[in-house]
C-alpha cells in the first residue's frame, strides 16, 4: 500500500489544481490505474466539476457578494484535497466527497 501511495501522490496533489489537474492527472494515471491517485483524481474532477457549474449559476447575478464566497469554498476544498493527498490520505472532501466517489467511481 505504502508504495501504490508513493507512486500516485504526484498525480494525486496535481488532481487539485482546478479544470487541466484532473486532465493531466488522469493521462498520468491512465495506464498504471493507481488506486490512490484515482480517489483524488475523483475528488480533484468533483471541485472542478462544481466550480463549472456554480460559475455558470452564480455568473448571471454579477456580485462579488454571490461570487466570494463561492471561491472561498473551493478554495477550501482545493487546499484541504492537496494537503490530504500529500500527507498520503484518502479522507473525502467534507461535504461533497462522498457523493463524488460514488458519482464518479467510473474513473
């Protein structure tokens, strides 16, 4: 387990940075399919997933009041994914990580 976590970190940490890190890091992990760095792939592709789509709901309103808020929470839960996946954890993202395990466990 210890070597399958060492082998997928890099692609695990790379997963969270927003919209290309899911696309680098599932080229990355395409043909070892690490298990690890597949979690974090899941959970990097969700934050990017739900940042998309509260940026097309939010974006009609024009605010800062809607818009902040809206970074700081995926900003959160960017930072706690990176720091989880580079301490060699698969603890889901609070809030949203169970259900983008079980929404994207084709991956």
């Amino acid at each position: 387990m210890e070597s399958e976590i060492s082998k997928g970190k890099t692609a695990a940490i790379i997963s969270y940075i927003l919209i290309v890190g899911p696309l680098i890091s599932l080229s990355m992990n395409s043909e070892s399919k690490n298990a690890y760095a597949s979690f974090h792939i899941r959970q990097g592709l969700g934050i990017t997933l739900t940042f998309i789509t509260l940026g097309l709901t939010i974006s009609h309103f024009e605010s800062i009041m809607i818009a902040a808020p809206m970074w700081v929470f995926i900003s959160v839960l960017s930072i706690y994914g990176i720091f989880t996946a580079a301490k060699g954890e698969t603890k889901p993202l609070p809030l949203l990580g169970n259900f983008f395990q079980r929404w994207l466990k084709m991956i």
